[in-house]
C-alpha cells in the first residue's frame, strides 16, 4: 500500500514554491501526497522566520498532525529549522529537523530513520549545516491552484538589514541559471497554468551566483526580457523587489510588455530616512518616490504594493507620524503592515529604544486602515476601465472571484466555465465588500 505524505506551509511564496519542489520529489518515490487534515504517515511542516508569530505556530501545528495520526513521521524543514534546530528538535511528536541545504533531500533522510530500526522515537534528530555552507542553488516552483505557480529564480540574500534573519537562515544570494528557470517556465506553461509569479529572497539581485560563484553574467532586467518571450504563458508577475534594484529599464519594459502585468509589490519598511539608515536599507525615501513616479509616468494604472515595519527599535510618535504622511501622499495601492518582532541574533534586538508591543499594535492598526482608504481609492479609480480577469478555482459563497493583470480583485456569481479562464470586462461598480463587480465584453474566452 502506498505510505501518504502531508504538507504544511508557513510564510512566503518562496516556501510554497519549495514545498511544490519537495512534494514533488516524494510523488517520484511512490507516496501519494493528502491534505494536512487527512491521515498521512509523514508530515512535513516548512518553517517560516520572519514574524514571532510563524514560529509560535509551529507547535500547534505538530499537534494538528499528531492528533491526525499519533504514529506518525513528522519532519520540519526550512527557516526557522535552520536558525534554530534544536529547538524544533525538541517539540515533542518531531522526529526530523532539516536545514537550508538538507531540506531538498528530505526523502533520503526519512528513508534512512523509518528503515532503521535502533531509531530513538521520541528524540528529534537534526541535520543542519552551517549556514556558510548554504552556498548552492535548488530550483522549484509551485502551482498553487491550477490558474498561478509561483516560480523561485532566486534564494538567499546579500543585504544586512538589522531586522533580518533572511541571510542567517538562507544564506548568501545566488540565482538559478537562465537556461533553467526558462525550462521551469516552459513546464509550467505546458500544464495550461495562466499566470507565473516570480519569486526569490531578493530577486531584484538575480544573476548573482548564477555559476556557483560571483561570476555575474545575467541582469533581473535580462531574466524578464527572456521570459516575456516564452510562449504559452499569458501572464507573468514580478512579486516583491528593492526599490534599489528596481530599473527605470524594467519599468520601461514592463509597461511595454507582451506578458508582464502592471503590478509591482516594493519594500519600504519606513517613510522615515532615520529609521530607514538604522534598519540599514539601502535607500532613502526620495529614490522610493522616484520608483513610483516612473511606474506611473508610464502605466499610470499600475497597482503599486508596499510592505512597511512598525514599531522598530527608536521609532518615535514623530517617525512614524513622518511614515503616515509620507504613505498618505503616495500614489500606492495598498499596504503589507509588518509589526515588528525582536529576532534573536539580529541588530534590532539589542538596539535602544525599545517600542512598548501596545504603541507597534497602535501604530499597525492605524496604517492597515490608511490601506483600507487606499485600495479603496485605487479601486474606484479604475471603475469604467476595461481590464483583463483570470478567474480562479475556488466557489466562495456562491462567487467566483479573480484579479485584473493590475491586482483589482473582482467577482461574479459562480459558474464552473469560468476557472481558469481570461476574460475582457469593464469594472463597474464596488459591492458592500470592497470586491469590484464587472460586465464582460467577449463571450470568448482564452
């Protein structure tokens, strides 16, 4: 009878895409992959490190798996399993820790533990290399629903940022090669999947690494430019990139292009220049300006996503009033509100200043409702404009909903016809739940 694996994904696109990855190596070993609420033999969790909250959850989730199945294999992979192994390891009901280079031969090690009978149940083992070691680069991508995969072309990170853990739990940047994420492109586009989203670390940084080294023979810009010339895909997405890294080169192409959507997702982290040298990012707010006003310059449609850190270590009622206004008087879209978190052996964590957890959540609760005003605005900006909706998979209360190629979500009431179809319509109006409702143009569908 053939042994069934569940996965569990904690954090960003760049975990599901390697989860996919994962997943996949265990289908080409004979497992039949369950959901994670189903009984399995093996369970896999990947972990995430960027909030404290995504490493609370971790247990919880150790005791979703074994109340499912007491008997059965849990391993942990990813961030939080290379940052602090031990400490997973010693969860109970956590039979295997995996670390940033291991992760990708996890079938290897299950094999080896579940056939070997002297095995210590009960003793989480750990195999987790130093993260200098982590110096290689893995290829994946994942599909999501059968309408968007998430496509890794980059992993690891260069910047020192003082709240990070990125660089201690991935190690340094480095990049798939060309020929590579063009064949996953070519895979991906065969499965009649529509859109593709970039993904990586920093994947603004990509080239790096590309040959094992610093060896530096391709651009992000040289990487679209390919991309947007592999046939079968109708939509491609750039997920989240510096402002620094950002090309007004990109921009141009992207406003231009056959397949790239008008929708950019870029780190601020803060509107104000004192914080932003204290969090060592690698700009000042007036270069953020300026990348929004080249994106509307050129595509004055553009949905422009920001993600910014409240609560950071010396972030006076004055900085973050000075972010506020800065963000209030951008032409932005909607905001990803982060509130800060003390990570172990960052900076941030032994820095001064320390902000009170009932002022970060004070301060978060203000900015998520200055994204709720401008996703509104953005939205009733587009109303009477023809825009492009790929629908997706799921039946929600009797709708199904899609995004335009500029990130507006919208809805209509279910038909099955539509899943994983494009269509021409004209937004129409804002229902009472903030999703846009549109008129179609064509019959036709693509």
């Amino acid at each position: 009878m053939k042994k069934k694996v569940a996965f569990y994904t904690l954090g960003c696109k760049l975990n599901f895409s390697e989860t996919s990855t994962i997943a996949r190596s265990f289908i080409n070993e004979g497992f039949d992959r369950v959901e994670f609420n189903e009984v399995a033999d093996i369970y896999v969790i990947n972990t995430c490190s960027v909030t404290e909250n995504a490493d609370k959850r971790f247990k919880s989730i150790v005791k979703q798996a074994q109340k499912v199945n007491p008997d059965a294999f849990v391993a942990a992979v990813g961030c939080y399993a290379q940052l602090k192994p031990q400490e997973l390891a010693d969860v109970n009901g956590v039979d295997l820790v995996l670390g940033a280079t291991e992760k990708f031969n996890l079938t290897s090690y299950i094999n080896e533990l579940i056939n070997n009978p002297e095995r210590n149940k009960g003793a989480g083992e750990v195999h987790s290399c130093e993260i200098e070691n982590a110096d290689f680069y893995v290829g994946s991508y994942s599909i999501g629903d059968r309408t968007r995969a998430f496509l890794k072309v980059q992993d690891g990170c260069d910047y020192k940022c003082t709240y990070c853990t990125i660089p201690l739990a991935r190690g340094i940047s480095r990049s798939d090669t060309m020929e590579s994420v063009i064949k996953n492109a070519r895979e991906i586009a065969a499965q009649n999947i529509k859109e593709i989203v970039l993904t990586g670390v920093n994947i603004g940084d990509y080239g790096k690494g590309e040959f094992g080294n610093k060896k530096h023979e391709h651009t992000f810009l040289d990487l679209v430019t390919q991309l947007d010339q592999v046939a079968g895909i109708e939509r491609l997405r750039i997920s989240s990139i510096e402002p620094n890294l950002l090309k007004n080169e990109t921009i141009d192409l992207v406003s231009k292009s056959r397949a790239f959507v008008p929708h950019f997702h870029i780190p601020l982290q803060s509107g104000n220049n004192d914080i932003l040298k204290k969090m060592k990012r690698r700009y000042m707010r007036e270069l953020y300006v300026d990348r929004v006003s080249k994106i509307k310059e050129v595509m004055p449609h553009a949905c422009i996503g920001v993600d910014v850190i409240v609560g950071f270590p010396g972030e006076s009622d004055d900085h973050f009033l000075d972010t506020y206004n800065f963000l209030n008087t951008l032409d932005i879209s909607y905001l990803h509100v982060f509130t800060y978190s003390e990570r172990d052996n960052t900076e941030a964590s032994v820095m001064d200043g320390v902000v009170p957890k009932k002022v970060r959540a004070k301060r978060s609760k203000m900015l998520r409702g200055l994204s709720a005003k401008k996703r509104r605005a953005f939205y009733e900006s587009q109303l009477g404009s023809t825009r492009t909706v790929l629908f997706e998979s799921e039946n929600k209360e009797g709708y199904i909903h899609g995004f335009t190629e500029n990130y507006i979500k919208v809805k209509t009431p279910w038909n099955p016809a539509l899943v994983n179809t494009l269509h021409d319509i004209e937004l129409t109006k804002i229902d009472e739940d903030g999703i846009v409702r549109f008129e179609f143009l064509k019959i036709l569908a693509r």
